[in-house]
C-alpha cells in the first residue's frame, strides 16, 4: 500500500484544494440580429441566425 514518504505542508495541500481546477461560467456574446445573449459558435435560440445567417426556425 502507498504511503506518503513526508507529511504535505499546508500551503501544498491548499494550492490542491484551490480553486484553480473549477471551471469556468461559459463566454455569452450577443446576437448579431436580435440582441440577446447567446454562447458563443451556437445558433441563437431566440432567433435562429448563427454568423448573421438564418438557420433554425425562430422559437415561439
């Protein structure tokens, strides 16, 4: 069974336990059309145009 050779300091075990690895919120951009936010390189739900394009029939 693996056992630690040394006891971890504190500052090493809290520089793990940060929050470096939580993720991040998604980047929203506004519609070029409607003006509502939307992620960035996906369709807009509201409108249905991606890269002033329509593609999508507009949700009602």
């Amino acid at each position: 069974m693996a056992v630690p050779k040394r006891k971890s300091s504190k500052a090493r075990r809290d520089k793990r336990r940060s929050s470096t690895w939580k993720l991040d919120a998604p980047q929203l951009t506004r519609c070029q059309k409607c003006g509502e936010f939307k992620l960035a390189h996906h369709v807009c739900k509201f409108c249905g145009t991606y890269n002033g394009k329509a593609i999508l029939e507009p949700a009602e």
